[in-house]
C-alpha cells in the first residue's frame, strides 16, 4: 500500500514536470523587429490587413522596432474640403501584438486572438 501511494506520488511528479515543460516550449513571448526592411513592412501590412478582413492598410516602417504592440485606427473618411464624410469615426481601434513563438515571428490580433505566421521577418524577444 505504501508502495503505492510512493509509485502514484513519482508518476504525478513526472506528469506535472514534463508537463510544464511542454507548456514553456510553445508559450509566445513579446518580440522586436531587428530587422525592419521594405518587405517585412509589406508583409506586416499584409498580415495586419488579412487580421482586419481589409484589401489593405498602410503601418509605419517602423512598427515593431521599439515594442511589441501597435494599435490600428480606421482613417476617417473626408471630402476635399476637409470635412468628414460620414462624421465621427467611432470604431474602436484594434490592438496588434508581436510576439515570437518557435522560432517564428506571430503578429497578433489581440481580441480575436487570430495570429499570421510572418516567414520574412525576423525579430527577437523583447
């Protein structure tokens, strides 16, 4: 009986530690871009717009250099005078992390949790 409990007591010790470490292996982490370059600004813009269902959207060439998060805003829509079209844009912005999962550069939309594998760029842990 004693055996037992001794026997039990091991295996839920070698579940829990493979376990966690199973977990850590595939956890996302913040990241950087350290390499900024035209085409991993495309693809960002590509990936982003993909995220929001939008033909296109245009981000900075710096996006991501200096931290992991960028907010989208919907632009408002103005006549040639400067006046707004369809008034107030009152659309929330959307919220846009970079993180590095395996290996792999993930921008990620923060309220869908909807991710895109970005093959081009590459970037660090923060």
């Amino acid at each position: 009986m004693k055996i037992n409990f001794i026997l039990i007591g091991v295996l839920f010790i070698a579940c829990a530690v493979c376990g966690c470490s199973s977990q850590a292996k595939n956890r996302a982490l913040s990241a950087v871009i350290t390499e900024p370059s035209e085409a991993s600004n495309i693809e960002l813009q590509d990936a982003i717009a993909s995220l929001v269902g939008q033909k296109q959207i245009l981000i900075a060439k710096d996006a991501f250099t200096q931290n992991n998060s960028l907010t989208i805003e919907r632009m408002a829509h103005r006549a040639q005078n400067g006046q707004l079209i369809n008034g107030r844009v009152i659309e929330k912005p959307q919220l846009f992390y970079l993180v590095i999962r395996d290996g792999q550069c993930i921008v990620k939309n923060s309220e869908s949790n909807e991710e895109k594998i970005l093959q081009v760029t590459k970037c660090r842990v923060q």
